[in-house]
C-alpha cells in the first residue's frame, strides 16, 4: 500500500512526474508506475509497511490517515 501512496501523491503534486503522467495514455502510465514500484521496492530500507528508501538531498515523511 505504501508504494501505491507514494506513486500517487507523486504523479498528481510533484510537477516533473506529474507532466510525465499527463503525457501518457492509460497503458504508459501503467508501466511507468509499474517500473517506479519496481525501482522503489528494490531500494527499500523499510519495513513491508513503510517505504524509507536513500536520497541525498531531502526527506519526506508521509503519515495516511
């Protein structure tokens, strides 16, 4: 759940996925998440129910509630 979250929040709010996605049709938009969920599973550091993955220069964290 917490890779479908991130995909989520990042093609609709972060404008450079955001205008990839809006480029895309249906199928395009299937396989790009696809392979992000792919990329971010393998570089997890979390738990299955967390998503902590490395990055230089900033840090999110996103609590659903």
């Amino acid at each position: 759940m917490h890779l479908q979250i991130w995909t989520d929040l990042a093609a609709h709010n972060y404008g450079p996925m955001n205008h990839a996605f809006a480029a895309l049709d249906t199928a395009g938009q299937s396989m790009v998440e696809e392979e992000i969920r792919h990329v971010l599973t393998r570089i997890n550091r979390g738990r299955a129910d967390t998503l902590s993955v490395p990055s230089e220069y900033l840090e999110v964290v996103i609590t659903p509630r």
